[in-house]
C-alpha cells in the first residue's frame, strides 16, 4: 500500500522569506523575525520626557509617537524633529522600545519636539505605502492639528531624518516636501539603505548575494520600476535630481563595517555634484556596524553618534 504525504496546511506555505526580517505564507500570515515588541507612550523618569500617541490617518491606523522635553515649561519655542525609523521597511514601529528609547533620549538633550511616524510595513502593505504614509505624516505636522506642536513647536526648524529604510524614505519625503513648499531646515540620513544594479565600492559582486536583495525588493515592491528605482537607488539615471532639496543643511552618516556604507558616500558625493545650495556633512563612525547607535548607545562610541545628531539638530 503506498501513503501520500499530507498537504501541507496553507497557512504553512511558505511564498517568500527574507532572514532577518521576516517569512511571508500563502494565507497571507507574516512571521517577522524581530522588531514586534512594543511599549506605550509615558513620562519618561530617567529624561523627564514626556510622550503620546496621536492618530494621523484614521482610514490606514498610521500614526505618529510625539514627544515633548520639560524644556517646553519656559515657553521657548523649539525645534521639530520628524523621525522615520529603519527596519528594512518590514519590521520595527515607532512604539519598539528601540526607537523609544532614541527618541527619548535626542528629545532630552537636544532639546526637540519628536514626531516618530508609524508607517505600515511591508510585506501586508507593499510599498510605496510606506513612501505615501510618511508623506501624509509630514502634512499633518505641518498642519499644526497636535497642540503640542503648535504651542510649543519652532516651525522653521523642521528636521527630518531616518535611520536605515527609514533614511530612504527621509530623502524621499525631503524631495516631496520642497515640491510642495513644505519648508525643511535640515536633513539627517543615517546610514541610509540605498542599492543598486551595480556594485559600488567594496559591495559584495556575487551574484548569489546580489540576487536575494533583489528578489527582496520585487517582492515588497512589486510595481518597482527595476533594480534602479529612484526608490531604491537615488543617483541612478533619470532619478529626481538632488538639486532639489530645498534645505539648507544635510548630514549623511555611515558605519565602516556596514554594507551600506559606500551608498551612503557616493550620495553625499552626488549632493555636492548636483548643484543643491546647501551645506552637506558626511561623518564615518569606525569600527561599527549598522546602526550600532541604537543598540549600543551607552558605549563611548554610541554616545558621540548621538551627540553627533544632538549637535545637528540644535543649528
């Protein structure tokens, strides 16, 4: 007697995975791999900031985390820093410990009004949802609708700034926003996850590293315009040109031991070529990986990055 082997359950198929991020199953269920864990919005006792969540877009559940330092007590009008956190654009939240923790602590000693937007993630929502929902959360500031921004916020010290994917979607949103008028002072792009067809510097050349990352991008993007979107690589050919960022002020970090790093110079090298009237900083932390800041901010090393920020958001 022969025996088949059972189907396998369709909530066990599975159509796509992405290690670290995430496994995607043809039901539609996602496992994501880290970055699900959250905490609520509170008066910090170690920075004596305070923090809310706010709905932005109540049709999508986007919305934003604010926070608001105890230096808002003296009246002072102060700077506002629109956040957009990293994760591959598949996992984190503004709400992770991770980013409140960050943002708690450049709040503190900046000190800055903080918006960090909560956008949603691929692969349930494919991008350019990402794109499209931290625009409208850059709108929303603008708009004045949080009392605490309107109170207490300096509307001509807007800065934006991401880490990673969130860096991505920050220049993304910087060129949209000169588009509309929307005044920026300052953009931060921490290492900042840009890619290509072609390697750049020392980027891995095979092929059997090179092809995952592509997949990866098709599945989250399906209607990608290649391998070379503006989206993914913004100094490709026919991309938006750089010259249109409308702020004055640009700081492009990277990590020596990051894969991402020679983006991240061959961007800030393209901003000075592009003819954009601005003033552009590039900073190299050593010895470090990705992100390092956010994982290690009590080393020596974690805390001069913070304050490298810190220093750029008070100009």
């Amino acid at each position: 007697m022969e025996f088949s082997a059972p189907a396998v359950a369709a909530d066990d198929e599975v159509e796509f995975e992405f290690p670290p991020l995430f496994r995607a199953y043809r039901s539609g269920r996602v496992e994501r791999f880290s970055g699900t864990d959250k905490v609520p919005p509170s008066l910090d006792p170690a920075t004596g900031v305070d923090s809310k969540d706010a709905i932005i877009d109540p049709s999508t559940g986007v919305f934003a985390r604010l926070y608001r330092p105890p230096a808002t007590a003296d009246g002072k009008k102060l700077p506002i820093l629109f956040y957009i956190h990293g994760g591959g654009f598949c996992i984190e939240s503004c709400a992770t410990p991770l980013y409140h923790r960050h943002l708690n602590a450049l709040s503190s000693l900046t000190p800055l009004l903080a918006v960090s937007i909560d956008y949603r993630l691929a692969p349930e929502h494919r991008l350019p949802a990402a794109y499209d929902d931290s625009l409208t959360a850059l709108r929303w500031v603008f708009s004045h609708a949080d009392p605490w921004l309107a109170q207490h916020g300096d509307f001509s010290r807007v800065f934006v700034a991401g880490d990673s994917a969130g860096a991505n979607i920050a220049h993304h949103v910087a060129l949209r926003a000169a588009a509309e008028g929307l005044a920026i002072k300052g953009l931060a792009l921490i290492h900042p996850f840009f890619w290509g067809s072609v390697p750049v510097g020392s980027e891995p050349t095979e092929p059997d590293f090179r092809a995952p990352h592509d997949r990866f991008w098709k599945y989250i993007f399906p209607e990608t315009e290649g391998m070379d979107d503006h989206r993914r690589n913004p100094v490709a050919d026919g991309a938006p040109s750089l010259a249109d960022l409308k702020c004055e002020q640009v700081l492009v970090t990277v990590a020596e031991k990051d894969l991402l790093r020679d983006r991240g110079t061959l961007y800030y090298e393209k901003l000075n070529e592009s003819g954009w009237n601005g003033e552009a900083e590039l900073f190299v932390s050593q010895e470090v990986g990705h992100v390092f800041h956010l994982f290690h901010p009590e080393t020596e090393l974690g805390k001069a990055k913070i304050n490298l920020l810190v220093d750029f958001f008070r100009k």
